[in-house]
C-alpha cells in the first residue's frame, strides 16, 4: 500500500481520507487519497506513472486522457476517489519500447508527434476509438480525436498514425 | 492540489442524497459527471464546504422510451444516450443534439441531469428541451415536481431548483407529430456552438400546424423564438418564401449579445441561416 501523505501533498491535520483500489494498467493499486485529489495527479505522483500529461485541468485539452472501464475520459476531471473499484488504462499499458502498440508504432512511422505533450492521450483517444471501430474513416478518426489538442503537427500525421495502426490492427486480426 | 478543500459524501440511495441535500443545501455541490463542477473546483470559482457525489444512487441511470415521450434518468451519460437506438427512433434531432456536446471524452462522463442543471445557455441540451416543450423532475425529501423548460431556465447558471431538491429526470414530449431538426454552428467540432437552433413542426400535409424554434447561445437561458414560430402556422412548408421569412422573423426577435466570439450581427445571421437550414431539412428540401 503506497499512502500518498508524503507523496502528493501534505494533507493538514485532521482532513479525511479515502482508501480506494483501483486496478491501474492490470495491476490492482490500493492508496488512501484526499478527497479532492484528482485522478490524474493520483497517476502521475502517486503511481508515478508519468506518461499521462496535465496540459489545462479544466477538460479543453485532453493530454490527460487515460481510458475508464474502456472509455475515454480526462482524468484531470475526475475525482481519484471515484475511481475506487474500477479499471484505468494509461499509456504504460499500451507497449513497451522493445514492444510498442501498433498504435504507437503508427505514430512513429507516420511522424505522428514532435515535442510529445499530446501523444499520450491521443493514442489512448485513439485506442477507444479502435477498439469499437477497427476501420475508422478519416472522418472519424478526427471526431474521435478532436477532444485532443496538438500544437505542433497541424494534426495531419496524427491522423495518418491512427489510420496506420487501424490497418495493422486489422491484418493482425485476419 | 488543485481543487479546495472540501468534505466528500457519495450516498449510496436516494433517500440518503436527499436527507444530505436537506442537511447542506446551499454550502454544497451535486457531483454527477463533473464536467462543469470539476473545471470549476480546479480553478477554485467554486468552493463548496460538501462535495455530494451522486454517481452510487442506483437507479437515476434509466432510458424509457415510452407512449409520447422520452424520458432519461438524470445520471445517463450523454455517450450512451448519443449511442441509443431506441432514441435515435423516436427523435433523431435529440441524437444529434447528444453527439454535438462536447467531445468523447467529456461525453464519456457527462450527465443528462448534470448538464441541464448547470443551465449554461451555451448548452446544447437545455435549448432542445426548449423546443421539444420538455421538462424536468426536480426531487427532494419532502416528494417530486415536474417543472416545464420556461420555468425551470432562469438566467445564466441559474435555475428554479432549490438547494434540497435534486434533478431526478428529463423528459422530452414525442407526441403530436413534431418533427425536429438541430443545427448548431461552432468554431471547431466539440466546441460550445456560437449559435445553434433546434426547429420542430407538426404539419398536416404540407401545411404547418405548429412550430416550436429554439436558439441555443443566443440568451442567458435557452428561448424559444415566437415570432418566427407564429409566421409558420398555418403556411405551406413546401413554399421556400415561407422559410425565408421565418428565418428573418427570428433573426428579427432575438437580442444577441456582443462577445470575445463574435459580434451580435453575426449571431443573428448564424441563427438566420440555421433556422433557414432546419427548416428546409424539415420540408425535405436539400439547404
């Protein structure tokens, strides 16, 4: 049990706290949380999982999107406590660097990022997206996307890796 | 830690989220989908002393598609409501209001009671409920009141519902006939409309036998444009001259307001244009 005292911020005296499990990249994480720490500061300093991003904390940019029981959400926008007893996926679930997902193998063929900031949550934006629609439209790609701010690459190539990955995935699936 | 401190309640049953109501009124928050509330306690514009979170009350996440109406549990999610088919049967424009809020991610998480209850006029949602005649049920220990859409809206982030009372439910009328469309116009996908209409008639062959037009971001609270609706009774919906000047006669009533997105003229031409596009889909005219 890791507890987040220390780790997340010094919760002053006499606040409650919440113990909550939560079953993060498959792997069960029992911490005690004050109430009003975020989802995503809980990922980031508590599990130090720092592949999810906080760009705005007020749900405009979506680098902190980590998939909740499968579907999209931005994690700077829920509370940690509610998430006790469910599941979340985060970037570091996706692959590993000998191992990438054929998503973030898209993104690296098709030049699908420059400084990073987005990626994350783009690939996981676009993880829910092919996982309900293994052959998206460009069309749809975007719609799916357009939760996700990128300010480098005029977004063109992030579509050309989520196309990539949809085939890939699909010839792996025949 | 970006939120203030507050004290955090997650009742398990109605009657427990109704005695918390009862007991902190107005010193708390309802937590639903937290799109609205959380934004607001990361930059600490809201600063309650209780967090009520709402989202273990069994019960509130219903869809019942019934005899003349439509009516959805306040803690649905708009991603399941976009998604429904039986919705998409009974009011197709309601489905296209629910996959024009927001983005996925938001729509993962947001409610039909959270976001009406929010009253922000440049909501989707409560400008549809408008021109559906629709209304909400509004619950507290003492027993329910349904509350018709015009006397529920009071201004911006304001509404009829007291600090014990909580949304339960939304219904949206189906009977009589109406057709619906809804058009809105925003600056990229996902992003609050500058200016959007949902437009229902009745007509008896081609001849119009009522009209309900709404304006979503246009007010501070959704309206209804009665002008433009009095200038379809009673004509042909085929004739494009009539379409024309219920466009006009809309543009004509409302009072948009100057803003950091565009200028009053501009809104009333974006609401010109989108009554003249919903109403030429409703006549089976191509725009």
């Amino acid at each position: 049990m890791t507890s987040l005292y220390e780790e997340v911020t010094q919760v002053p005296d006499g606040v409650p706290t919440r113990r909550v499990t939560i079953t993060v990249n498959g792997q069960k994480r029992t911490v005690d949380v004050e109430p009003r720490l975020l989802l995503a500061h809980l990922i980031r300093q508590g599990l130090k999982l720092t592949g999810t991003h906080t760009g705005c904390d007020t749900t405009n940019c979506g680098a902190c999107t980590v998939l909740f029981d499968g579907r999209p959400i931005k994690s700077c926008t829920m509370l940690a406590v509610q998430a006790d007893g469910h599941k979340v996926e985060t970037v570091e679930g996706m692959g590993t660097a000998s191992e990438l997902h054929p998503i973030q193998e898209g993104f690296k063929e098709e030049h699908g990022l420059q400084c990073g900031f987005c990626t994350p949550g783009m690939m996981l934006a676009a993880k829910a997206l092919l996982e309900k629609n293994p052959n998206p439209t460009e069309d749809e790609v975007r719609w799916a996307l357009s939760g996700n701010l990128c300010r480098c690459t005029g977004y063109q190539n992030i579509v050309k890796a989520v196309l990539w990955a949809a085939d890939k995935m699909r010839d792996q699936q025949a | 830690m970006k939120p203030p401190v507050f004290e955090y309640r997650d009742p398990r049953s109605l009657d427990e989220a109704l005695g918390l109501l009862n007991e902190y009124g107005d010193d708390s928050s309802i937590l639903a989908g937290g799109q609205s509330l959380i934004p607001l306690l990361n930059l600490r514009l809201a600063r309650p002393d209780y967090v009520i979170d709402i989202n273990k009350v069994p019960g509130l996440d219903t869809i019942e598609v019934l005899p003349g109406c439509v009516r959805v549990g306040a803690l649905t999610r708009i991603r399941r409501l976009e998604r429904d088919p039986k919705i998409r049967a009974v009011a197709p424009a309601l489905s296209d209001a629910f996959q024009n809020i927001a983005h996925p991610q938001i729509r993962s998480r947001t409610t039909i009671g959270g976001n009406i209850s929010h009253a922000d006029p440049s909501s989707e949602l409560p400008g549809v409920l408008a021109a559906y005649d629709g209304r909400v049920q509004l619950t507290s220990s003492s027993g329910s009141r349904w509350v018709s859409w015009s006397d529920f809206f009071v201004t911006v982030f304001t509404t009829t519902r007291e600090s014990n009372e909580l949304l339960t439910a939304v219904e949206f009328p189906t009977d009589q006939n109406f057709s619906y469309e809804f058009e809105e116009i925003a600056r990229r996908p996902g992003d609050y409309p500058l200016a959007g209409v949902c437009a229902g008639i009745s007509l008896d062959g081609s001849q119009v036998r009522a009209a309900r037009l709404s304006a979503i971001a246009i007010a501070d609270r959704p309206i209804r444009m009665t002008a433009a609706e009095s200038a379809l009774v009673g004509v042909d919906i085929s004739n494009a001259a009539v379409r024309q000047a219920a466009s006009q006669a809309a543009a004509a009533e409302i009072n948009p307001m100057d803003d950091e997105h565009g200028s009053a003229a501009f809104r009333r031409g974006l609401v010109s244009t989108l009554v003249k596009r919903t109403l030429d889909r409703l006549a089976g005219v191509p725009s």
